[in-house]
C-alpha cells in the first residue's frame, strides 16, 4: 500500500461534514486570461485563500463547483469513481458563468493529486466515511464592472465525510413559491446561484419536518425536476418488474450517480425511463429515491404538497425503511400495499457500493485507482 494509513486519533463515527477537519492541504492553479496559461498544480498548506474583495466571484458569483468521492477497497488502494463525468460537467458549468473551462486533463490531474496529498484522510475498507472531494473554480481578479474576470483560481479541497448506509428513508416536500430554474436558466449547471437562493426555502421546509425539497419545473408547476440538491428517481415495481423514471429535463444538474444507476438498471434487464415526469405521476411509483454522490441513494419516505402527500416506503419485514410498498392512498393499482421485501433502491445502492468500494468488479470502467503525488507530477511545488 503506498499511502500512509489513516490517522489514529480520527473518529470517522463523529463526521458530520459540518466541522473542519483536518488535511494536508488542498490543490490550488491558476488562469491567465493575459497569457491563456494555467499555472502547475500546488499542493497549499493553509485552507484560507487570498482573494480581492471586488472580484466578480464574491460579487457577482462567478463560480462553479464539482462534488466526488472516494473510498477504499479491501486492500487498502483507494478508489476514485467517474472522473471525467465529472471533468466534462465542470466544464459545462464554467461556460454558464463565462469561466474558461477547466481542461479535462487538468481537472483529473488536480483530483488525483489532493486524494494522493491527503490519502490518510481515506477512511479504511468497511468504515462509513468517504473522502469528499470539491473542485471549485472562482473569478478571482478585481473587476468591478459587470465583465469576466482577467484571473481565475481553481482548487481542489478534499473532506472526510460520513457515507450514510443503510439511511432511512426521509420526508420531502415540494417547494411552493419560489423557482429554482427559470425555462432558459442556468438550472443545469452545478454554480452557486443555483444554490444560495434555495438554502431559505430548505431550512422553511427544514422547520416545518422535511429532510429535503423537491422543485417542479418553473413555467408549468406540473413537471418534477430535481431535488435541491440531488436527482429524482422514480420506481415503478410489477413483481420483479422494474422500471425507473428519470426526468428528462434541460434544468436540472445531470447526475453521475443517476446516470450509474440507468447504467445499473440496464443490465439488471429492468426499463429505464428518461422522460419528462409529470407531478400527477407521484402516485404511481413505489419508491422514489434521492441520488446524489454526497449521499448516495437516499429513499424517499413521502411527498408533500400542498394538502397531498404521496407515501411510499415503509418497514420491511425487519424493520427496514425503503422497501417497495406503496400505501393504498396512493390510487391507482399500482400503488397496492404489498410489501415483498424486494427494494430496487436497496439493490442498486449495494451495487453502487460495492463497485465504488472495490468488492465488486468494475464491468462499466468508472473506477480509477489513486496513485501517490510523485507518480502524477513529481517534485509538485508545496507551499
Ligand atoms: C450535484 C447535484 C446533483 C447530483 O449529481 P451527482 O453527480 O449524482 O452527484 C443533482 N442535483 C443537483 C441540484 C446537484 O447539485
């Protein structure tokens, strides 16, 4: 194993991804619009950046951000999952906010090298905790006027993280009065505008005992998009007959972890469905899942809006949330209450687990294996 093994003294039990933790540093690079150059990669000691007050990311939000993880596998490598899905969304993401896109070599390089510089910050093999990784890039130049900036930074900052398993299914509700993406917005690209504005309406919804909210598209009210800051998954069950449906939608973030799970899907023989979702489609499912690479696959135990609530998980025979059962309320024959102890949700996530943390083959090509700094550039400048 040529990583240094992970710190005695940190309780992986405790993370809560709210404290700061410790690191060795995160990746920082630079861009010259002057030059059109990007500097080499650093590896800097401190978290704190130094940034001019007047730049057009502080002022403007001239910003975008990526979210990974990785994690070990049996014997200790750690495994990085899908980054050039990752790559290629970032730089979808900077062309919203005139950024210029991070090169999809630099931004795997940069990755690569803050997992290799904080490798002991990989919770060992077994334990629930995973290494977060968040690339933001910034418009970093004073510019006061409302124009591009001329210097942007890019870092990579890594964060131990609590990998929920087996959580139960939680509450959501639909945002009512408020507008995540406008029809020609910016809704499908991960840049903090998207997100500020919806953190009231999360902690209203928080207030009044909804774990999560979920938009509807903006012009019509009658589309499921996304939630606030996962994909929706719907989950139709005849039998073992299953069929996912996933919003097809130009506003919404498109997810790498529901992209793995039509992949998944596919070749478990089940129908995926990447279609628009109509609100009145609530019903029918069995499951609905949150899928997301912070948090996984996350069930979602109902749905509230206005005076409806759509239920869909409930206990399974030992007292397991998520399984596929949906109430009689939901109408409509599919929504039969008939709890068969199969849970599609709890399949793919074992799945998605299982290849994520290396006890399972690789069949899709998504995971990379972490290497040490010098086999990625030898004699990186730390400072
Ligand atoms: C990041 C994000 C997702 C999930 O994307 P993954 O690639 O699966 O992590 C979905 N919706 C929103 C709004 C997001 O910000």
């Amino acid at each position: 194993m040529p990583f240094p093994p992970p710190p005695a003294n940190l309780e992986w039990a405790t993370l809560s991804g709210l404290q700061e933790t410790p690191d060795n540093g995160h990746i920082e690079v630079k861009f010259s619009v002057k030059t059109g150059e990007w500097t080499t990669p650093a590896l800097v000691r401190s978290p704190m950046l130094q940034i001019h007050g007047l730049s057009p990311a502080l002022n403007y939000g001239q910003q975008a951000y990526e979210g990974l993880r990785c994690h070990r596998d049996p014997n200790g490598n750690i495994l990085l999952f899908r980054l050039a899905d990752h790559a290629r969304r970032m730089a979808t993401s900077c062309g919203f906010v005139a950024i210029p896109a991070v090169p999809e070599y630099l931004f795997i390089q940069c990755v690569r090298l803050a997992v290799a510089a904080n490798a002991e910050y990989v919770a060992p093999h077994g334990v629930a905790a995973a290494l977060y990784i968040r690339p933001v890039i910034f418009g970093s130049s004073a510019q006061v006027p409302m124009l591009p900036a001329d210097e942007y930074t890019f870092c990579v900052y890594t964060q131990p993280f609590p990998a929920y398993h087996g959580v139960n299914a939680i509450p959501a509700c639909i945002v009512d009065g408020f507008d995540r993406a406008a029809p020609q917005g910016t809704g499908r690209a991960k840049i903090g505008g998207n997100y500020a504005p919806t953190i009231p309406w999360m902690l209203k919804a928080r207030q009044e005992g909804f774990a999560i909210t979920l938009h509807l598209d903006s012009k019509t009210q009658s589309v499921v998009e996304e939630f606030s800051t996962s994909a929706f998954i719907g989950v139709k069950c005849d039998g073992r007959n299953v069929t996912l449906v996933m919003p097809d939608s130009n506003n919404i973030v498109p997810s790498v972890t529901s992209d793995s799970c039509a992949v998944l899907a596919t070749s478990l023989g089940w129908v995926v469905e990447k279609r628009p979702v109509p609100y009145s489609e609530l019903g029918l499912f069995q499951e609905v899942i949150a899928a997301g690479t912070a948090a996984c696959l996350v069930g979602i135990a109902s749905i509230s809006y206005k005076q409806q609530v759509f239920n869909y998980a409930g206990k399974g025979p030992n007292g397991v949330n998520g399984h596929a059962e949906a109430k009689m309320t939901n109408g409509n024959g599919h929504g039969v209450a008939q709890d068969t102890g199969f849970s599609p949700r709890e399949t793919l996530n074992k799945m998605l687990k299982n290849i994520q943390d290396g006890n399972a083959d690789d069949p899709f090509g998504w995971i990379e294996q972490a290497r040490p700094v010098d086999e990625i550039l030898p004699g990186m400048i730390r400072r």
